[in-house]
C-alpha cells in the first residue's frame, strides 16, 4: 500500500500507544465535538496546537499524517465549494447570478478545519491503539448495555475481526487488480466508461474469496472451541493507571478552558 | 524411559488401554446440489495411540480433509463411529471436551487468525474455554516458548513469515493444552525455512511433550519423518505401517499419484542400472552411506 | 524482448513508520528464450522483482526495461509492451471469474482487441496446451473444477495471450506430485514449442532444478547469485547462507565425493545423479 490509510496501526511504546483505549476514544469524542461548541479562534488555536503536541508525541511522523488527509480531498473540496456559494453575506464576486461572499471563504474555511481536525484526531487514535485494544475499549464502554441483553460482547467479537480483515482485504485487492491488469483489463488507467465495468473481474473474485475465508475462519474458530461470545474470558483487562488519570485530567482542563475562553467571549 | 513413553503408559493405564483415537467402519457422504452424493470417506477403521507421530498423505480429493475433519467432530459420520479418548464425537455434550484435547492447524495460516496480536490470538482456545485472565496468561507465554516465539507475543500476525504465522497457530492448538494436535498441509505453502522449523516444532512437541501428531502432507520427504505413514487414496486408508514399509512397495505408490521421496527415487534408479542396494534407504545419509 | 533491469529499487509506503524496502539496486538482464529461476525465502523481494518486471509495480528508483521502453509508463505502447508480459499470479485461479471456461480464457485475449475468430482459435489452442479438453469444456463452470484443473485453466487464460515472456509465481504451491508433475512437464513444453522466455519465482528448489537453466537467487532485496542453474542450486555455502538446503541429489552426490567418490556434484535432478553415480561405478569396474 502506497500511503498510511486512516484506521492503520502503528505499533509503538510512546506514552499515547500505552494510555488505556478508553481514554483515548473519550479524548478523541472531545477533539472532534470542541470545534462544534466552541467556534472562536483563541479556542480554536488552543485546540490545533493541542492537537499538534498530541501528533509530535505519538511519534507518527507529521508529514505521513498530513498525507493522510489526501483521503478527504475530495470532500474536503466540495465541502469548501458549497460553502463558498451558500452562504449569504458581502459579495466578493457574482458570476452568474451566484455569489462568492466573504462569509462564505471564512465559513468554507472553517469546515476544512474541522474536516481536518477529525481525520488527524481518529488517525492519531488509530495509529497509536491496536484494533484489539480498540475493540477491548468499545466492549468495556458498552459493557452497560450487556446488562440490558444487548449483544455486546459478539458485537465487539465482530470488530475485531473485521478490523483484523482490513489489511488482509486490501492485500487481496490489489493483487486481484495487478493479476487482471496484467491480462489486459482496464481498472486504474483507461477511459472512465472503460473502468468501471472493468471492475467486475475485481469484485467477483474477491468475494469468492472472502466467502472462501469467511469458511476458513469459521471451521478455524469452531475447532478452537469457540461456541458463542458469553462463556469467553480475555486475556487483557483493562485497568486505569495514574498516566490514564492524568491524561484524563489534562483533557478535561482543555475542555474547561475552551468553554470558560468562549464564555468569556459571549 | 522418556517422558513420551511414561506418558504412554500412564495413558494406557488410566484409559483401560483404549486407543486415544479410533474409527469404526467410517463413513461420510456429501449430497451433491443435483441429488445424489459423493462417498468421500468409504468405512474407514484405524487407531492412533497415545505418543505417536503419524503422517497422512495422499492425492487431492482422496478425503483426507473429511478424515482428520472428523477427529474433533468438525465433521460428522454418515455412518460408523468416532471415539476421541473414549469419548464419542456425535453425542453434542462431548464435543468441547474432544476440542479441547484435539488442536487442529489449517494450511492456510492467514485464514486461522481471529485477533490482531500474536499472543491475543493463542489465548483465544483458552479463552473459550472461559480460563480467568492470569490461567490464560500462564497458558499463552508458556505455548509461545514451546514454539519459540515469545519474543514476537505482541505483533500482528500478518507481519510474521509464513513459518511464524504457522507456529503461532501450533501455540494457538497448544494453549488449550491437548493431547493431540492435527496439522492439515500446514508446510504446503512455506518456504524451505518455513517448513523445516515447523517440523522441528513438532517433532519436539511429540518427543518432548508427548503430544500425539497427526500430519497431513504432501511431501513424501517430511512423511518419511514420521513414525508412521497412512496413505489414502479415494476415500480408503490403502496403506499402513513403518515409512519403509510404505515406502517398499514402489510401483503402487506411483499408481496412487503419491511419488517417492527423493533418496528413494534414486534409488531405483540406480538399481534400474544394475547396482546392488538394499532395501528401504529412505533418506541421503543412509543412501550415501549404502554406497559407500 | 529484451528485459533490462537497472538499479532496480522498491519501497512499499515510502515515508511512512510503515515503510519496508523490498528491493535494492538489482541489476539483471533477460534475453529472449531464456529459462530464468528467481530463487529466495519468503520476504526476499522476488514478487516484487516480478511485478515490477510486468509493469505493475512502479519502481522506487532504477527502471525497467522491456526492449528499452520503461515498463510502468503510462503510454498506449508501453501497455502493449507490458501485455507482452504474461503474469502468473500464485494461486492464479483465485482470479477467475467468468461464468465458463472458455470465457475465462477469452478475457485476455478480447482485451487485446483481437477479433472473434481469432479469440476462439486462442481459446481453443490455449485450452489444449494446457491439457483441457476444449469440447468438454465448452460449457463447464469454472468454480467446479478441480484445484489443478482450475491452476491449468487460469495459465491458458494467460497463454491466450501469447506474451513472449511468462512469469509463473509459485507455479506448483499446493498441487499434489501428480499434478505438479504434469504442470512442470507441460510448462516445458510450451517453453520449448513457442521460444518463451520464462521467469520462475520459487522457493521450490525442485521447481527450479527442473524449470531453470539459469537461476538468481535473492536474499534482503539483493541479488546474492546469479549464473547457471547447476551452479547456483549446488553451491552449498551459498544456499545456507541464505537459508535453503541443497536439492537431495547435491546432497547425495557430495557426500559421497566427500567419501572418495569422482563425481560431479552440479547434477540438480533424481535421473542425472543416478546417471552420475552409475557411470563412475562402472568406470572403476563396479568397484568403488
């Protein structure tokens, strides 16, 4: 794979890879909803460069995560076009009947921010924690509604391995690509009406052979004794440690600062 | 006396010298989607005792998937029986007992993994079985130091070689502490290193540990490893016995499709050009040392 | 065509805490008709070498060429250069799709633009060399034939091509000896019908005593070795190094020069050692 796609692990023993999964998916939650509540930019600052010293300390190199957001360009684009033309105000330029106003720029400019802002959070999160280690925080977080029967516990199961396939599947496409390219078909080069048709010899096999694993994986997990999700023990329990009551704290000042910042600015 | 046989005898002894494993006139047939079926298992009778290291092989297709599939109820009789330690596989209340005793390895290691690191992956057998956290810690560092992988506890699977991932998955059978492990064509799509510290692993396994190993294989060369050597062929065990004594009757294994192990191959080779060998040289060292 | 590879270098996720470089300034050049072994354990770069040779891979640094053009360009002639390339996948029957057997083997064929007539001659011809019968065929679902029936089908939808040099990656895994068998004799005989070049990626040393006249083996992304096959795949020290042990005639054969035998020891196949052994014994009379 040519790039660090988001909800790829990086193994690593930085503070931010040790800090209890929970943590980390209740600082991510925060990260992301701050930018909603608090739109002023002394906020805003504090916030990115919060971020950025979260970045520098996972020890992911910056330009890797900045490349990252290559995924939301297109979005990101459109987002900021939409914007653009939608929002009423002082008119910068009219083609058309359409007008470009100056509201417009900043209002386009602050849902790059946060496009940004979201991508680099759920990144940094993933990056620094195992999808077992995720996994283990969603089941420990809904634990609560175990009680109520809900299925928790094969929900989590299910989580993890999916994202246990994710690596294993793009594998799988990219090889299935190159074999029918070499046989000449068109997929990432060519005229569009071209390549979308061209797709079909992708997906057929593919599927083929996730039902193939999908088989594989079951009679592997029944012969391992695996009847339902209940019974199951896990190996790691999760425990707070005084690092993940610290960090808990810092990120609970953050978010008392910013909303005492925007109080106080009405 | 070696573990293995003190572990042998004991068995003996506390089982009231029944077989760990037996078949009884077994058979499984496959309903075919236009009616009728394929008999891939036609009355198979065989015991495996307690210790032995015993290699299966075989054309594709001649059933012995089906076969080792019924060993820890995977799969079950169309007719005839199946014990595992005295336990018979078709009554539902015995089955998790026979999985916990039976391990299985797949051939295919990518397609066994349920968990994202090595050593959450081993812990997932003991983990069904419902183990508290440190039962299951004990069981996990002490599978991956039987296979030598301790080091690696906590990376992705993915990220090993092939022979890694194989032995992890050797640790994940482990971890439930079996009598017997089943290992399906575990070496058919590693390299040369792969294979050679998978059989390694085994073979230590078996003489070490006194776990029965039932290998499934394609290469006559590992099959000539083995204590003991059963060759099916269309849904029958055409063959039985020492790998000399399998590998002695020549002609009859070419018609199985099967091909000899190559000091065998040789061999008759040079027989075939009037030198004067003795029978059953199923390796270099002792063909090379035949000639000289 | 001539292939030239020069200064070859590959990285997967370059500048990422992912990256892992799979190659590094590999030099090699194949000729036409050639019969080329590329030998090395798992993780030693040799897919990648071949994807790279088949254009599908762009290189990181070096290039390759296919009769001068770079293989990974994105022009209409470079892509006829690069179809010129039959690329065998492992497990190259995990890529069929079509819905008949014919079908399967008509997608490269059309994609090459050829006419009807022409696509239903290859079919057929690709068909019968890789010893399916293209009557039977006609209408059979490629799902439900056997694991080397399929191995075979997906090789002649790569035949009916025709690409002068064929890349067979792990041609073998997972056959059984009979299957294998007749796959590395029909291999040889298309080489030798139509002048194929032909490049094994193997682990299998026996694949390549058979397959290879010339063999390179790779280590980390590094040509370690490179010259005949006899050579290379009975060089001892060599192979250890790089973690494979000599084809059991080399074994053999040095063993027993070791005890004072006159052989050679470059013999690769069961047969040529029998040959080497049986003539020395009765060079010395029977008597050794």
């Amino acid at each position: 794979m040519s790039l660090l796609l988001p909800g790829m692990h990086v193994a690593g023993g930085t503070p931010l890879h040790r800090l209890d999964p929970r943590v980390k998916m209740g600082a991510s939650l925060l990260l992301m909803v701050l930018p909603f509540v608090a739109p002023s930019l002394p906020s805003n600052l504090l916030l990115a460069g919060f971020v950025v010293a979260l970045a520098i300390l996972s020890a992911v190199p910056l330009m890797a995560l900045v490349r990252t957001l290559r995924v939301v360009v297109w979005t990101g684009i459109f987002m900021f076009v939409f914007r653009l033309f939608t929002t009423p105000g002082t008119p910068l330029l009219t083609v058309g009947g359409i007008s470009v106003t100056l509201q417009g720029l900043g209002a386009g400019a602050v849902q790059i921010y946060r496009l940004c802002l979201l991508v680099v959070v759920s990144s940094l999160l993933t990056y620094t924690t195992s999808p077992a280690q995720l996994a283990h925080g969603v089941e420990a977080v809904l634990e609560p509604l175990a009680r109520l029967g809900l299925p928790v516990r094969e929900f989590a199961m299910v989580l993890t391995i999916a994202l246990r396939f994710v690596p294993t599947l793009f594998e799988e496409i990219e090889k299935i690509v190159k074999a029918q390219e070499a046989r000449g078909a068109l997929i990432r080069t060519g005229p569009l009406w071209k390549r979308v048709p061209g797709w079909v010899p992708v997906f057929v096999p593919l599927f083929v052979s996730a039902f193939r694993r999908a088989e594989d994986l079951a009679t592997a997990m029944e012969a391992r004794g695996f009847r339902s999700a209940h019974q199951r023990t896990h190996l790691y329990r999760l425990h707070l440690t005084r690092h993940d009551l610290a960090a808990s704290l810092l990120i609970l000042a953050l978010g008392a600062v910013i909303l005492f910042v925007e109080w106080r600015m009405g | 006396m070696s573990k293995k046989q003190a572990l042998g005898n004991q068995a003996l002894e506390s089982q009231g010298a029944r077989p760990f494993i037996e078949l009884r006139a077994l058979t499984h047939a496959y309903a075919l989607e236009g009616g009728g079926e394929v008999r891939a298992l036609q009355g198979i009778d065989l015991t495996i005792e307690r210790g032995e290291f015993v290699a299966l092989v075989g054309p594709n297709g001649s059933g012995k998937s089906t076969l080792v599939r019924h060993l820890n109820g995977l799969l079950l009789p169309t007719s005839g029986q199946v014990w595992v330690d005295g336990l018979l596989t078709a009554h539902p209340s015995s089955l998790w007992k026979i999985r916990e005793r039976v391990g299985m390895v797949f051939q295919n290691p990518e397609n066994q993994f349920v968990a994202s690191t090595v050593e959450e992956d081993v812990a997932f057998g003991p983990e069904n079985l419902g183990l508290p956290p440190d039962e299951l810690r004990r069981r996990v560092d002490d599978a991956l130091k039987l296979v030598g992988l301790t080091e690696y506890a906590t990376h992705p699977p993915h990220m090993l070689s092939g022979g890694q991932k194989q032995r992890t998955a050797i640790a994940g059978a482990l971890a439930t502490r079996p009598a017997c492990i089943i290992l399906d064509e575990p070496t058919s799509m590693l390299d040369p290193l792969g294979r050679r510290r998978t059989l390694e692993t085994l073979r230590s396994l078996n003489q070490d540990q006194g776990i029965t190993i039932l290998l499934v294989t394609q290469s006559m060369d590992e099959a000539t490893a083995a204590e003991r050597m059963l060759v099916m062929v269309r849904g029958r065990v055409v063959s039985d016995g020492t790998p000399a004594e399998v590998f002695g009757q020549g002609q009859r294994l070419r018609e199985w499709g099967l091909g000899l192990p190559s000091a065998l191959e040789i061999a008759d080779r040079l027989r075939e050009r009037g030198l004067n060998l003795p029978a059953g040289l199923l390796t270099v060292e002792q063909l090379a040392s035949a000639l000289c | 065509m001539l292939i030239s590879v020069e200064g070859l270098g590959y990285t997967y996720a370059p500048s990422t805490p992912l990256a892992r470089t799979a190659l590094r300034g590999v030099d090699l050049e194949i000729r036409q008709g050639e019969r080329v072994g590329i030998l090395g354990p798992t993780g030693s770069g040799k897919s990648t070498l071949a994807q790279l040779i088949a254009g599908l891979l762009r290189p990181t640094s070096g290039h390759v060429l296919l009769d001068g053009v770079a293989a990974h360009a994105r022009t209409a002639d470079a892509r006829l250069r690069r179809l010129k390339v039959g690329m065998a996948f492992q497990y190259p029957e995990h890529q069929i799709f079509e819905q008949t057997v014919p079908r399967e083997v008509a997608f490269g064929p059309r994609n090459l633009g050829l006419n009807d007539a022409e696509v239903e001659a290859r079919v057929a011809w690709a068909l019968d060399i890789v010893g399916l019968d293209p009557v039977e065929m006609a209408d059979r679902v490629p799902l439900t034939l056997s694991g080397g029936e399929m191995r075979r089908l997906a090789l002649a939808g790569i035949l009916a091509m025709r690409p002068p040099v064929l890349i067979l990656d792990e041609p073998t895994a997972n056959l059984d000896p009979r299957g294998r068998q007749e796959l590395l004799t029909r291999v040889l005989t298309w080489q030798a019908e139509t002048e194929l070049t032909l490049i094994v990626i193997s682990h299998n040393l026996d694949d390549l005593a058979r397959l290879a006249e010339r063999v390179v083996l790779l280590v980390a992304g590094q040509v370690a070795a490179d010259g005949p096959a006899r050579e290379v795949l009975s060089d001892r020290p060599l192979l250890e190094d790089a973690s494979f042990d000599v084809p059991p005639p080399v074994a053999l054969l040095q063993a027993l020069r070791q005890s004072g035998w006159a052989v050679a020891t470059n013999r690769l196949l069961a047969e040529e050692a029998a040959t080497e052994i049986a003539q020395v014994w009765s060079s010395t009379g029977g008597m050794v």
